[in-house]
C-alpha cells in the first residue's frame, strides 16, 4: 500500500490542541493518504499540567472512533518518560533497560488501545544500559508481533551501525529507522541548541544512509517551529550565520518561482533528496496541514534542487 511520504507529529494533540481538531487533522491527513503517525510515551510531558500520556491518549480515542487501526503506520517511542511524577526534564527518564522496555509497552499499547505498534522507536540514548540488553527487549517485541519494525531517535550513525550488528550477529530484529533533527538551515556545530536532547543530521548521518537504503530517515523539527515563514518564531542562535542568511534568501526566490511557500519547498527538498527522508511535520490547525500536504505534489527539478544545496 502506498501512502504520503510524510508522517504527522502529534505532540499537542490532547493539550494545545483540542479533541475536535485532533480529529479533524487526522481525519483529512488519512483521507489525503497519510498513514505514518509519530507520538511518544512522553508527549508533552514538559509542559505544566502535562504527564505525558496525552498524545497517545488522544490518538487512541480517535482510532477507537474511526476504526482505522489498519490503515496507519502507527509510532511511538519509549525511554525519555520521567519516572518522577512532574519532573519537566530527562533527569528521571525511564532508560532502555530491558524491564523499561517492557514496561513502557505495555503502557503505550493501553493508551493506544491496539495490540500492535508498527514503528517502536528508543527516544534517547542510555549508554548506561548494553546495546544487547536494549535490543534484545526490542527483538522479543518483535518475535511476539507486538512491535513490527523498530527504530531509533536521537542515536548517531556509529551507534546505529554497532546496534545492526548486535541485532544481526543474535538473530534479533535490527533497527530499520532513524529519527533525528533535519531541515534545510544548518547550526553552526560549535554552538549548542537550546534543547541538548536532540541529535542533529549530519554529513556523516547522510553517507551512511546512502550506503545503508535498509534504513529509512525521519526528520523532526523540520519546519523550525515556523521560523521559515513567521517573524515572531525566530531560530534559536545556533542558527545564526551568514550561511542561513544565504539559504534563506534562496530559499524564498525558489518558493516564489514555484508559487509555493518556503515551508513546501523545505518539505520537498527533503522528501525528494538524497538519502530521502520521512519529514515529520507537526501541525496544530487543518491550514497548516493543507500547506503541508501542498509540497507532496511539489517537485524540484535538478536545477533548483542545485540551487538550494549548493547555498552554503
């Protein structure tokens, strides 16, 4: 079956954004073709009044509703839920041991309500715990059919290579997904980004991907929290050289030749480049998910595709 080759972030859903609109966004993002949907066991637990169990909560009421179960590609992730009731950082972070594992699961299936995930992911490194012990809690997952594929986020490119070959070597199940930061700008890598848990693409991410086309790259914070397009979403300082300046400016004269919006061209860059990548966009009104499913259709010749890579 074929399907959008974007998936939908779903990190406000149950708190920013309320039960009527969730289902509304999901409802047009199925109906257009989506399928990939991408939530954690913590959504959004750093937010006040939050504990982290709404995203998923609030995707489980809807696919009760709908009856849909067999139309999604359905994500979530384990590792990075606060073990500490109201603690807003990773201090207390459940870890990847193997009971975590097992136990975070559990929850996420409550909360879902389906007996299957299709894309388990670990959120974070926890170098305190073995790769063995981490995947082979994932690999009995996926023996028993409770997980059909796993993944991993915020994991560099050696790592990831050491992981497969672990899964490999013991006839587990190995990570056949990796999910870190990625947009069209750059930081600069001497400068860190005001959120030190997520992990960064990179050349060296890129070269490995290309060599290794049984690992699919999703993108996160792809459209930078609206910095393309809105004044009062300005990037973080990391971002602030004279080579964002440059891309920028390109960007916005090939947005205009096509009669798009930066946004879709950042998208389109993505979908459509070298290793391709799975942009996870994150959309709070059904606007901002029509503008999105805008750059699915949207393709850049070899010419502009030049012209944005090669802004430095």
């Amino acid at each position: 079956m074929t399907h959008l080759p974007l998936a939908l972030g779903t990190i406000p859903f149950g708190t920013a954004v309320d039960e009527a609109t969730t289902f509304a966004i999901l409802d047009r993002f199925i109906e257009a073709g989506g399928a990939m949907l991408d939530t954690s066991n913590n959504y959004p637990f750093w937010q006040d009044g939050a504990t982290g169990d709404e995203s998923e909560l609030a995707i489980g009421r809807w696919l009760a509703s709908r009856g849909v179960r067999d139309r999604i590609v359905l994500g979530t992730k384990c590792g990075a839920r606060p073990t500490v009731p109201g603690d807003r950082t990773l201090g207390s972070a459940e870890g990847l041991s193997a009971k975590a594992v097992r136990t975070a699961v559990e929850g996420s299936l409550r909360r879902l309500g389906t007996d299957r995930i299709d894309v388990y992911w670990s959120h974070i490194e926890d170098r305190s715990v073995p790769l063995e012990e981490t995947l082979g809690a994932f690999g009995e997952l996926a023996e028993k059919g409770t997980v059909r594929a796993i993944g991993a986020s915020n994991l560099p490119a050696w790592r990831l290579e050491r992981a497969r070959n672990i899964s490999r070597a013991n006839g587990w199940t190995p990570y056949t997904h990796l999910q870190l930061r990625h947009s069209y700008v750059r930081p600069r890598p001497d400068v860190p980004l005001e959120s030190a848990a997520h992990t960064l693409v990179n050349d060296d991410t890129l070269d490995y991907l290309r060599q290794e086309p049984g690992v699919s790259l999703w993108a996160y914070s792809t459209l930078m929290n609206g910095g393309y397009t809105r004044r009062d979403r300005p990037f973080e300082e990391a971002y602030d050289h004279p080579g964002t300046t440059r891309r920028l400016a390109v960007l916005r004269e090939v947005a205009a030749e096509l009669g798009a919006t930066p946004n879709q061209v950042v998208l389109a860059w993505l979908i459509g480049g070298s290793p391709a990548v799975v942009p996870i966009v994150g959309v709070s009104t059904l606007a901002q998910l029509e503008e999105a499913l805008g750059a699915v259709g949207l393709k850049l010749d070899d010419e502009l595709r030049e012209r944005l890579d090669a802004a430095r």
